[in-house]
C-alpha cells in the first residue's frame, strides 16, 4: 500500500481492532486479463489457511447494512475458524476463489480502487465490533 493518506487512514482503523489484522499482499499480475485473474487466483487460494471462513468481496456479494454486517462477523468470529476477506485485484476475483468463499459481500456497486477498499473493509470491521459490544461508534438514526 505504501506510505499515503490511505495508509494511515487504514492504520486509524486497524490499529484499534483486536485481534489484530494480519495482511497479506500479493504481487501485482502481469499478462491478459484471463491470466492475470488465474495467477492471483492461485496466489489467493494458496495464502489462505484450510480452514479459513473466507469472505470475499464482490460487486454480485450481499449489500449489508453495518448492523447486518455486525451479526454476520460475530457469526463468523464464533465459528472458531481464522476469517479471511479477500479483496480482488483489478480483473475481479477469477470463479475458483468466488467458489472457495464462505460468504461473498459487497461494498456497493461503484467501482473503488483497492486501497480504499480495504480502508472501508478496516472501518467496517471496527464499527462491526462497536456495534457487537455495544460502543457509541456507531450511530443507527439517520440525522
């Protein structure tokens, strides 16, 4: 991701979620469209652990509220096995990683650039845990 506003903004975020994030990066692809999908399909499929809860992102995924998404990661945390999101790269996530996924969800339909996604995933997943333990972060009423 390199040093940036989106940088430390995910840290903002990150920092403050327990356990922890661990992310892992995977090296830009080369090549045509098809193959650049193929290539960080295996590097995707090969970096999650066996019994990883994977959850990937995807325009076709359920559009969640915050307080759905809440129930979900609880959900998933209790499962007892290691949850991993995966964020595609620009080609999209290639239909063997769309099949490995436990749950597929979406941000919207916009298009976003993978830096700001995982800036939202990160905000996500802290709001997930304020609203699961009660924390004022979050604010249901609509002003």
């Amino acid at each position: 991701m390199g040093a940036g506003p989106e940088s430390a903004l995910f840290a903002r975020y990150a920092e403050r979620l327990r356990p922890a994030l661990k992310v892992t990066e995977l090296a830009d692809g080369r090549g045509s469209a098809g193959e650049i999908k193929r290539r960080e399909a295996d590097a995707i499929l090969a970096a999650l652990p066996a019994q990883a809860l994977v959850v990937a992102l995807d325009m076709g995924g359920a559009a969640l509220s915050s307080e759905a998404f809440a129930a979900r990661l609880t959900g998933w945390i209790e499962s007892a096995r290691p949850v991993c999101f995966i964020i595609g790269g620009a080609e999209g996530l290639e239909a063997r990683v769309i099949a490995r996924a436990d749950a597929l969800i979406s941000l919207g339909t916009l298009t976003w650039p993978h830096m700001l996604v995982r800036v939202m995933l990160a905000e996500q997943l802290f709001r997930a845990r304020a609203i699961a333990t009660g924390h004022p972060y979050h604010r249901a009423g609509r002003p």
